[in-house]
C-alpha cells in the first residue's frame, strides 16, 4: 500500500491556517502550494461574470480583526483562527453599545469551546464568531466595545485549479474537491489535500481514460466552472465529489442520483473487498458541488466517499473540526481506497467484436479445443472456454466489462485481462459509448 502520510501531515500543517473563502488571495495561495503536488492550471473567471442564473461577487480579502473591551484588550482577534470573522464581513471601525454589537455575535450553547464557521457571501454584512465560553466571559451587558474589521470587496476574480490527465481514451471522469473553507480540517482540508495526491498517483498511471480533476469554491466555482467549460462538462457521465476524508468515524458514502449506476456498485464491491463497515447516504438535494453536476443540465453521477461525513459529526463546520479531530493517516487509507476504485474504473472499458455477426472462429486463433464433437457444455469445457465465450456474447459496444464480470460473477480484472487478450488478437476492438 502507498504511504503518503508524511507529505499529508506537512500539507495538513501549512494550509490549515490559510484564510480561504468563495474567493480571494488565500484561495490562490492554496492552490499555488498544491502545485508542488500537481502541476495544476490556476483559472481566473472575473466578478460580474454570469454564469447561468448566479453572478460571479465581488472578491474578498481581510487583512485583520479584533474586538477590543473598553480597557482596550483584544478580546476576539481574527490573528488568532480566522474562523473569528464571518466569511465575506464589510469593513468596519466603530465603537458599539452591546446591544448592538449582539446581533453580530455567533456562538453556540450546545458546543461551548467551540467556534462556529459563518458565511455573508452574498448580503454586504459583518459579524464575529466566537466561543460561548469566550461570549459569557468576556462580553456583560452596558458595555461598550470597539469593533475592527480591515477587508476589501473589490472587482476582482474567482480562482479555481484544474489539471487534465489525458489517458488513450479522450472519455473523461470529473474529480471535484472544493477549497473554499477557511481553517476547517476534515470539511474539507482533507479532501483537498487527498485529490492533490489522488491526481499525483493518477498522473504517474498509464491510464486508459482521461481524469478532469477540479479544485472549486463549493456551489459558485462548481457553477462558474460548468458555465465555463459547459461543452467538456456535458459530456463528463461519472466522477466523484471528493469531501470530508479523514474523520475518526466510520467510512461512508453518499450515493449519486441513479443510486442503480455502476459507479455506486463500484463503490459498494470496494468496500466489501476491504471488509470495511460504511454507511449508505441516498443522493440528497443537499450536500456538496453533486448538487450542479447532477443538475439536469448536465445529469452527472458522482458519488462521495467520506470518514465522518459533512452535516453528520458533532465537530463539523466548527474550531474543533481542527488538526486534532482528522489525522494524515486516515486521509492515506482513504487515498488509498480511492485509487481502488479508480484502478478499476480505469479498466471498465466496453468492447464490440470486429466481426459483430455469428461466432468467432476460436480455433483459428488458438482457443479452442483442437478435437471437436466431444464436448458437453458445463462437463468437459473449460471454465475459461466458458468465460470467453460469454465475454464475446456480451460485448455489444455498450455493456461494459464490470457489468459483464458482475452478470458473470467473475472479478473485474479476470475479465479485463481476457479481454485484453482478445484485443492484442484483434477480436475485440474498443468503443466508446456515453
Ligand atoms: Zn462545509
């Protein structure tokens, strides 16, 4: 098995504590760090873009910010987690009563070390979070405290990354991860880490297919980049939705739309042969960037395998979902587990024979009992005899070989490889079906 859990822990470490949003400095930062991975294509798509029914905002960068108690100590201090300021706030230098400092306040009861994670991306607000245990000791009602907030909304762009591994076949798989959460670990740090190294092992692979892999703010870059590439992205049928990959809990995986599509039982045969325990997730209007590309506009399946899914764990879109609660060797076995799934995806190829009508004739071409007349189907021929025949029964152009190898019950690569033989002897030729 691969180990990448060292270079994993030191990605871990430096992009954790970048400021990351739906766009802005931080974000081109991250990506630029990854291209020591992949050589990944930095894109620009510029504010004010129209991209179906949305508008690509403005950008947004923060310097600094803090809130200061009327003895003048910082009390909140975005230098210390940039989770402290809501994602998106205005600037803003003023000294405020309490009571209307309040409704700017985010914090939660239930989990009071806890920092909460807030987003104003699209109304021109401002807003601090901060724990409970912070709130009741610091801040008392009459008070007044002085609020700062050094940001800038500007006309500017939103970036994302994007490698293409051409394979032999020009069909591609999408392989999308998003990069717009702030110092956040397991949603969704991990999973942008794990497709960096997904794409470096994919890359040194001579692959059959080509993989499009795609690093996006969540929903506005997924929009922006399928309004920008709508031709390519329209023929994609299959990917994955890398997200939250190195929790402590139990593995998982959230189903695409036609929970029947093969890439679903791609998944579920993986797991089985793992022997690991998951959890089934049916597809859901909610969730991650799925929700565009299964859109109807493009109608793709791609499912996400998670460790402690996205809405599911006590710790999500919170302080705590930090470096302590995921660890680099989680995020390796999950690497791992990946690329299973995508060493066979990468041999479902579909075949039709060159000569679609009647029978080959096996024996011209050395796979075929050389005495005829004796053979009782199921008594004296061989299983293999049997499995050939039945492969060159099924390849019609469209059923693919991990369709043939489950109707067959025989494993995925017994079948790739038969079939790689009847290729090399020029009785199989491959297609191309949607
Ligand atoms: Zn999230």
């Amino acid at each position: 098995m691969l180990d990448y859990t060292e270079q994993i822990d030191f990605y871990l470490k430096r992009l954790f504590p970048i400021c990351r949003s739906i766009t802005g400095e931080g974000n081109r930062e991250t990506l630029r760090i990854l291209q020591e991975i992949i050589p990944l294509i930095i894109k620009e798509y510029p504010t004010g873009q129209q991209v179906y029914d949305w508008t690509i905002p403005k950008e947004w960068n923060i310097k600094d910010a803090w809130i200061k108690n009327s003895r003048g100590e910082k009390i909140v201090d975005f230098k210390c987690s940039n989770l402290h300021v809501v994602s998106y706030s205005v600037s803003v230098h003023k000294t405020v009563q309490i009571d209307e400092l309040k409704p700017h306040l985010h914090f939660l009861e239930h989990l009071p070390e806890a920092i909460p994670y807030r987003t104003s991306y699209y109304k021109e607000d401002w807003g601090f979070c901060l724990s409970y245990n912070d709130y009741q000791c610091y801040f008392n009602d009459g008070d007044i405290y002085e609020v700062f907030i050094d940001s800038e909304l500007k006309n500017g762009s939103l970036t994302v990354g994007e490698l293409l591994i051409e394979g032999k076949s020009k069909k591609e798989y999408l392989i999308s991860t998003y990069i717009c959460h702030p110092s956040l670990a397991n949603d969704n740090l991990s999973g942008v880490i794990m497709t960096a190294f997904l794409g470096k092992e994919l890359q040194e692979i001579k692959n059959n297919f080509s993989y499009r892999i795609i690093f996006v703010p969540e929903t506005i870059g997924a929009i922006a980049y399928c309004a920008n590439n709508e031709k390519i992205m329209k023929k994609i049928k299959t990917g994955f939705v890398v997200s939250c990959v190195g929790g402590p809990g139990k593995y998982g995986y959230k189903q695409s739309f036609n929970k029947e599509h093969w890439v679903n039982r791609f998944i579920e045969q993986t797991f089985h042969e793992n022997r690991i325990q998951y959890r089934t997730y049916p597809f859901d209007i909610h969730g991650s960037d799925e929700r565009q590309y299964a859109s109807p506009g493009f109608r793709m399946n791609t499912p996400s395998i998670c460790k402690d899914k996205y809405y599911e764990y006590e710790f999500y879109h919170t302080s705590l979902d930090n470096l302590n609660f995921i660890n680099a060797e989680t995020i390796n076995d999950t690497l791992d587990f990946y690329l299973q799934i995508m060493e066979k995806l990468d041999k479902n190829l579909t075949y039709e024979k060159r000569i679609p009508e009647c029978e080959v004739m096996l024996s011209r071409q050395g796979l075929y009992p050389k005495e005829g007349g004796g053979l009782i189907p199921g008594e004296t021929t061989t299983n293999e005899l049997d499995t050939l025949l039945w492969l060159l029964f099924y390849c019609d152009g469209r059923t693919s070989l991990f369709e043939i190898s489950e109707i067959l019950h025989e494993p995925m690569n017994r079948i790739y490889e038969l079939a790689f033989t009847l290729e090399e002897k020029k009785i199989l030729v491959r297609t191309e079906p949607e």
